[in-house]
C-alpha cells in the first residue's frame, strides 16, 4: 500500500531498464493510449488554444456535406489557436 490510503489500488509495471525495447519495454502500454514513442513527426506545432466551438448542422453551407460525413450527427469541435513555437526535427 506504497500510497497509504489502506485501499488495494496500486498497480505496478514491469519494464526494462531500455524503456522502448521491444521485450518488456513501454510499448505496449502506450499503443493502449494511441500513443507510439518510436514514431517521430517530422514537426510539431505548439498553440495555444484561443476559441473552440462545436460545428452546428444549420451553418453547413452545403448541406449535403453535414449528411454525408456527419450521419449521426457528431461533429467535431473547430478550434483556433496561437502558434507559440514550431519544432523541427533535425537529423
């Protein structure tokens, strides 16, 4: 009971002492997050997130398009944002 809370609710990961190694390494573990440590982007930007709204089915000019990606009606949120920094990786 490392937390000291008397609940069994502490978990414990096996890993490696080389954390990306294929054996008994993180993969795993991220892949269940969608994320995955060994492929790297060519360039990440970071903003800062400046106004967010949800797409509303009545401003569709077309309104074949909101039918046509958007059946069930769950529609993505639109955001804008400052770019704060531009990372690129160099090789």
């Amino acid at each position: 009971d490392p937390d000291g809370n008397g609940k069994d609710d502490t978990y414990g990961i096996a890993i490696m002492k080389d954390l990306f190694n294929g054996c008994i390494g993180l993969e795993g573990f991220f892949a269940g997050y969608h994320s995955y440590p060994g492929i790297w982007l060519e360039m990440v930007i970071i903003c800062r997130k400046l106004y967010a709204q949800k797409y509303e089915p009545g401003c569709f000019i077309d309104k074949d398009y909101s039918l046509n990606w958007y059946p069930d009606n769950d529609f993505h949120t639109m955001y804008i944002g400052e770019v704060i920094k531009v990372l690129v990786r160099e090789d």
